[in-house]
C-alpha cells in the first residue's frame, strides 16, 4: 500500500481550514461581541492560506497524473 503524501497533507490542510472555520465562529460566540472582527480576520485569513494550500497541491497532483 502506497501512501501519496501530497494527497495527504491536502486532506489535512482542508480539514484545519473546517476546524479554523469552527473555532473562530464558536470564539466569537464565546467572548462577547467586543472586537470579534480580529477573530474574524484572523479565521479568515488561516482558513485562506490553508484552502489555497490544498487546492494548489490538489491541482499540481492532478497535472501529474
């Protein structure tokens, strides 16, 4: 059994991108409504870099195939 780590940190990548995404709603939700646009900002931009990181991996897999 192979295992294709690109594919694999792919997978990961989008799952902190899910578990960024669920984190900050629930922070926001859990510290008040006082400057929830830094959790925002920060979840956004994570939850950015992380989904970016697995689609270009995702993509240069699929030009090797």
């Amino acid at each position: 059994m192979k295992v294709n780590l690109p594919e694999k940190i792919a997978d990961w990548l989008l799952d902190v991108a899910k578990y960024v995404i669920t984190g900050t709603i629930i922070g926001s939700f859990l510290t008040g409504f006082q400057e929830t646009w830094k959790f925002y900002l920060f979840g956004a931009i994570v939850v950015g870099g992380a989904f970016l990181g697995a689609i270009w991996i995702i993509r240069n897999i699929n030009k090797k195939d």
